[in-house]
C-alpha cells in the first residue's frame, strides 16, 4: 500500500467520525432542550402524546441558532475534505502513471518507491492504467521496497568490490636501487564480504607488472568463546606497525629502509613484508580503565620473501605483538607495540632469524578541526639476528616521521631511514625524505616525495617520486 492511499483512507475514516460526533452532538442538545422546556418530567403517554402530535404538525419548529451555525460549519468542513481528497486521488494517479504520457516539460510528482517501467515497457503498456479501489493494491507500481526480498538476498551475494590503482614515476639517479621510470606499480582489487553471523572473509589481489598475487585472503571469526578472535588464510604479519599496512595506505611513497634490509624486501615485490599463509589468534586482555590492551599470536607456513624459507614441513614461523593504546586528552593519543618473530632463513633448516621490534605512535587530531588539522609521529626500532654457516649477524634499523595536516586537503611530512644489514652487520644504509600530499577527494591522491639515500657501498642517490593513487568501488577501512 502507497503512502498517498494510507493519507488517503485516514482523510475518509476521520470525515465519518466527525460527521458522526456533530450529530450526535446535535441529538443531545435537543433531547436536554426539550426536557428543559417542560420543567417536571413527563410520563410515557405524555411522551408519547407529544411525540404523535410534534410529527402531524405540518409547521417545524425554529431550530437554535447556536445549532444552525454548528451545522453549516460542519458542512463546510466537508466540502474542504472532499476538496483535499480529490487532490490526492489526481496525485496518486500522476504517481502511478508511466514516464511519456504527460506533455513534454509538464512537471509532475513522482514517488521514490515508483517503478518507471522500461521505454520499451512504456510503448506495449496501457495508456491509462485502471486506478485500484480501496482496499486493493496496484502490482509493479508505487510498491515500497522489499526488504526482505530477493532484493536484499542479492546483496548477500554479492560481496564488497573495490579497486585501487597505484601509479608511480621516478626522476634522478639511483644506481643501487633504481626504481622506473613510470609503472603502475600495483593494481589492489579488494572483495569483501560478511560470510554468515559468525564470520567475515576478505580477499585482496594485487595486479603488478611481474604478475598477479593474492597479497590478502582470510576469514575472520571475530566472535569465539572468551573473547578470542580466530583467522585464517594468507595475510600481512602483525609484526611492527607498518607491516600491516598496504601500499596505498602509507604516507609515503616508499617504505623505510629498515623494511628492505631487516625483513627482506627486494624491489622485485611490489608489496613487501612479512606476509604468508597461516592462522592468527588475538584477544583484549584485562587492562586498566582507559588503557587498550590486546595480545596477538601468529603460526605461518615459513616462506615469507628472503626472510624465512621453509626447506621442511615442520620449519614453521611464529609471530607474536602485544600492543597498548591509551588517551592522553579528547585529542591526543598513544600507542605503543612489542614484536617478535622466529623462522628459519635459506641457510638451512638448522639456521633460525629472529627479529624483535618496538614501534610507537603519537596522534594529535583536535575533535572541532578535525578536518582541517592532525599531527602524526610515529617510529619503529627493529633488531635482527640471523644465523648463517660461518657467523651469526645481528642488525639494527629504524625509522622515525612526522605528518601535519596543513589544511583540509594538503599534507606535509618527513622520514629519517638508519639501518644496518641483515646479511651483513658492517653494512648500513641512511636516507631522509620530505613529502607532501594532496587530497581531492576519499578517492584520489597525489603526492610527492624527494628523497635522499646514502648506501653503504658510497654512493648516494637523489630522487623525486611522484605518487597517484585512484580507486574504484567501495574499500572497507585499513588498521587505525
């Protein structure tokens, strides 16, 4: 049933009720009237009497004019209703007729929940379409949506898709590590889905030019008994705070030095990081009022790029993270995070790498300009050890940038890069970067970066990147 036919069934229903109480209002008054006139109460013959004698009379008796008034106001009121339910029945014939058969340019109302059939639909229809009487409804036209529908049953169907497109240019001179000119870096088709009550899946495919990966696929079980969150399938390490992140979601072109030296990134891999097929189990733990506590415990195959390779079934790796967050003000905030992993390296199955790692984050982000202004420092300190044939080589890298918000849609930044190399000790790379950032829209980013690296063979690299980023669909939101 239409809204206009619910207006228009209450516009009658009220009409007949107050059709009814004016009369017999009107009634009452009379009946007090005439037992008022005769001052004793009269007895049934007399009553009788009168009334025999009050309907052979030929002359009628002067009405009040208090009555009469109330009479004509009712009447008047009527035509008005009558007036108004008029015009919601030449309404609801405009909503229900089909697009093209009022005049060109004639504006006319239409219902949000109307179904405009088709042209073609339009030509083999009807001209005129029998309006339904009361109490019966008109199919395919003016229908509310059904919920609980088929319509709404496609959705389950159909997961969350979103596309993501990295563009990047290169200038200057980098012997070392070159990076091209132009590519498309990588190409992130996101589809994600809740799978049923009690999971959720999410895939990620990344598209680069060395070929087609799934950089993400895992089901999450986010409500198990205790409190534990279960998941399952390939994804990104929660070790550290940027490893978890992907390329689009950086604020930088590039990822740290320490990245590439300590957990084996190479720039062959588009999207580098310890990352791999496994399970992960995660859970808040107790913690002071205001303090956010939550302890992650990971299990993976063993094969993570140039970091962990498994030679056996059982060469396993581990990841464990304990990270706390706590409130300074309505403003500010602080997280802090401990890492280990454990895996064994291409050496052999005998020689294991371990790596620990302290990250930390400060936000400033003011509630009433948060739009406008925010600040973000954030750093991460990583030691590796790695045994090989002849020696055990133990490393040390980190990290630390800053971002500001100059405006609402400009962003500016830095990053120092210090870190030793896992393979060889004696070996340390630096680097520091300026950026900055335009947003147009959720949508789209530019940004640039000029940066500077010294390597270890002594040789130093000046570059400016410039970064696009567009996507395509929805895309369900990133780690905080």
């Amino acid at each position: 049933m239409s809204f206009l036919q619910v207006r228009l069934r209450g516009r009658r229903l009220f009409v007949s009720l107050v059709f009814f109480g004016v009369l017999f209002s009107g009634i009452a008054d009379a009946a007090f009237a005439q037992s008022a006139s005769g001052g004793m109460p009269r007895t049934a013959g007399e009553s009788s009497d009168a009334a025999l004698s009050g309907f052979q009379s030929a002359q009628p008796q002067a009405v009040p004019d208090t009555q009469e008034q109330r009479l004509k106001s009712l009447e008047e009121r009527l035509r008005n209703l009558e007036e108004e339910i008029g015009l919601l029945k030449e309404d609801l014939r405009a909503a229900r007729a089909p697009m093209g058969t009022g005049q060109a340019g004639e504006p006319r109302l239409v219902l949000a929940s109307a179904v405009i059939p088709a042209p073609g639909e339009v030509a083999t229809a009807s001209p005129q379409a029998p309006v339904p009487g009361q109490g019966e409804t008109q199919v395919g036209a003016a229908q509310l949506p059904n919920y609980g529908g088929a319509s709404a049953m496609a959705k389950v169907f159909n997961p969350d898709m979103g596309i993501i497109g990295n563009f990047m240019a290169g200038m200057g001179r980098n012997q070392i590590n070159p990076v091209p000119s132009l590519s498309l870096q990588e190409s992130e088709v996101s589809l994600q889905a809740i799978v049923d009550p009690y999971a959720r899946a999410d895939f990620f495919l990344a598209f680069g030019e060395q070929g087609v990966e799934v950089e993400e696929g895992y089901v999450t079980f986010p409500a198990l008994p205790g409190g534990f969150r279960l998941r399952g399938g390939k994804m990104r390490a929660a070790f550290g705070r940027v490893n978890a992140f992907h390329n689009h979601t950086l604020p930088w072109v590039d990822r740290p030095l320490v990245t590439f030296n300590l957990l084996g990134g190479s720039l062959e891999e588009a999207d580098i990081g310890i990352k791999d097929a496994g399970v992960s189990v995660s859970r808040i733990l107790p913690a002071p009022k205001g303090i956010f506590l939550e302890a992650t415990g990971e299990m993976y195959r063993g094969d993570s790029g140039s970091l962990f390779q498994a030679s056996r079934r059982s060469d396993i790796s581990a990841i464990a993270h304990l990270k706390g967050y706590g409130d300074f003000t309505e403003n500010t905030n602080l997280e802090l995070g401990f890492s280990y992993a454990r895996g064994h390296n291409d050496t052999g199955s005998n020689f294991t790498t371990q790596l620990y790692g302290l990250d930390a984050t400060l936000r400033w982000k003011p509630v009433r300009r948060a739009i406008y202004h925010s600040f973000a420092a954030r750093t991460e300190v990583m030691w590796s050890r790695r045994e090989d044939a002849l020696a055990t080589q133990r490393a040390f890298g980190f990290y630390g940038s800053l971002e500001y918000q100059l405006s609402r849609r400009w962003f500016t930044g830095g990053r120092y890069d210090w870190t030793e190399r896992a393979r060889n000790a004696a070996q340390h790379d630096s680097g520091g970067s300026f950026v900055l950032t335009y947003w147009p829209s959720e949508f789209n980013q530019i940004r640039g970066q000029l940066r500077r690296t010294r390597y270890a063979e002594g040789q130093t690299a000046n570059e400016l990147l410039v970064q696009f980023l567009f996507t395509l669909g929805a895309h369900g939101a990133h780690p905080f």
